[in-house]
C-alpha cells in the first residue's frame, strides 16, 4: 500500500501498547502494556547485536469516547512503572489521511464498498431471516448493500469479507480459525459518523509503523482474523499475534471501563507492576522497579521468545 512508512530494517522486533484514552489505564491495560514491553526487551535478550522498539499509541479514532487528558494520564501511569515508549508517541486522530488512503484503495479493488444501513434495519435483515440476536452480541451484517445501495445514500463503508475458513496461530493460545463471512459478516471500515472503524485504523498504523508483533488482551483475539483480512487486502504484512489472559472482576466480567474498572495506582510502581505480573503468572519481585522489569525479561524471555525462535 503506498504511503506508508513500513518496516525500519534496523529493527527486526517491533511492537506496541495502544490505548483508547476514554479513561485511564487499569488492571488489564497495565497487563498488556507490561508484557507487551517484556516481549519486545525479551526479543532484544535472545537476539545480541539486534535491536527491538516498543512504541505507545494513542488509539483516539472513536473521539465522542475519549476523555480529555486521558491520554496523558496514561501516559504518566506508563512513565511511572517504567515503561516508556521508544519513539514519540502518536494519536490517530491525527493519522486519518492514511486510514482513507486505505479505504480508497479498497474500494477501487472491490474489497469494500458503501452501505444504507442502519442498525435497526441490519436488526430487521437479521430477524426476517429467522437470525437471533442477542442483546449485547455483534451483529452480523447480511450483506444487503453488497451489490447496491437500493436508492438509499451511503451511511458507511464496510469490508467485503470473503467466504471461508482463515486459519491462524497465536504464540500463547495456539491455532485459530474463524469464518469472518458467517461469524462476522462484511464489517464496517467507516461509520456512519463519519469516524474509522478500530479494525481499519489498527491495520494502517501496525503497517505504518512497522509493527512486526502484537501483544494485546485475550478480549481482541476476535478481532485478528478481521485484521488479516484487511492485511492481506492491502498487500501488508501480518504481524505475529500473541493475546494475554484477560483481567475479571469480581463478578467474573471482563475488566474494562465500561463496566466501571478503577484506575491503577501507580503511586507506588512495584506494587502496581508486581499485581499485573502476577496475572500473567510472572513471580513477584522486591527491590527497585528496574530490578523488577530486568527479571521479568529474563523469565518472559525463556517462555515466550527462546522458544520460539
């Protein structure tokens, strides 16, 4: 795809922690920002003379949810545990050229086109074709504006998802497959209010930034075959995926800040890190938070890279 800065050869390893500043880091988020920084400095132990990065992205695109001064927020818990991004940071609110270069060229290749749609309608499509869908669950869209908008004018912009089985593996949970057409269906690229889709913005910015490795939240592994999808439809790379364990509640729900997760205290960084360690089955650590970080490299180095290198 042209206009994109691609891969940095000077940098096998690159990875990345991208938070959606609509509140600040919480228990899960500080899980998927720590290992993903101890895989890129693990990556950098097993392989002497190379050099990893490990980048901060603000992922602003959905800004009706962001909360102001989220992003720095975060950015500060981050700074206060010891992880510090490798390059600038960058906000996508402020890389929108590049993800409607993108759609234009999806859509001169017949890999997307214009919907009419609204979500009652798609629920109406769903429902006279004798489909159920649960309150909470995704819809999954029937494909009505696929060969024309009918009269109606373009609401958004969806991804012709092709039929079939794509196949996949994740360092941590092994091989996955999903059928996007069936379980997914053709997904929106941009909405109707005008603002990218998170599955387009997050395909530009990996390519755009080099990313060779993604390590994100067991919550987004549904998310990777869409995303392939899209790598694929816009001659990208794929990166490798690795999903850590999610982060429950009390009640056994998914930690997040819609469901009202507090936000970490990083006050005090070891106790702070030390909690998100132990989600990932990493032993607890005394002394200094660098002395902490240092030996957790070591050990997430022998688990998830020396392995499978």
């Amino acid at each position: 795809m042209s206009g994109l800065l691609g891969a940095d050869p000077k940098y096998p390893y690159v990875g990345r922690f991208a938070p959606s500043p609509t509140g600040p880091l919480h228990a899960g988020s500080l899980v998927a920002a720590l290992a993903s920084w101890l895989d890129a400095r693990a990556w950098e132990l097993n392989h002497p003379g190379s050099k990893s990065r490990w980048l901060v992205r603000i992922e602003d695109v959905d800004t009706p949810r962001c909360v102001p001064g989220a992003d720095q927020f975060i950015l500060q818990q981050l700074a206060d545990c010891g992880l510090i991004s490798d390059a600038a940071p960058v906000w996508q609110s402020q890389r929108t050229h590049l993800y409607q270069l993108a759609l234009d060229q999806l859509l001169e290749r017949g890999n997307a086109y214009p919907c009419g749609c609204s979500r009652k309608e798609v629920q109406e499509a769903l429902a006279a074709n004798g489909i159920a869908h649960a309150r909470h669950d995704e819809l999954i869209y029937p494909g009505t504006c696929r060969h024309g908008l009918n009269g109606k004018p373009a609401r958004a912009w969806r991804f012709a998802a092709p039929a079939g089985w794509l196949h996949w593996h994740d360092r941590r949970l092994g091989a996955q497959q999903q059928d996007v057409s069936e379980q997914v269906g053709d997904f929106v690229l941009r909405r109707a209010d005008g603002y990218f889709a998170y599955q387009l913005a997050v395909v530009v910015d990996d390519a755009e930034q080099g990313v060779t490795h993604v390590v994100r939240g067991e919550d987004l592994a549904d998310n990777t075959p869409r995303q392939i999808l899209l790598q694929r439809a816009l001659d990208l790379p794929t990166p490798r995926y690795l999903h850590t364990p999610l982060v429950r509640g009390a009640d056994g729900e998914k930690l997040s800040k819609q469901n009202g997760a507090r936000a970490v205290d990083t006050s005090d960084p070891l106790v702070a890190l030390n909690a998100a360690a132990a989600l990932l089955e990493l032993p607890a650590m005394t002394g200094t938070k660098g002395e902490a970080l240092a030996a957790w490299v070591q050990v997430w180095a022998d688990r998830f890279v020396r392995a499978q290198t």
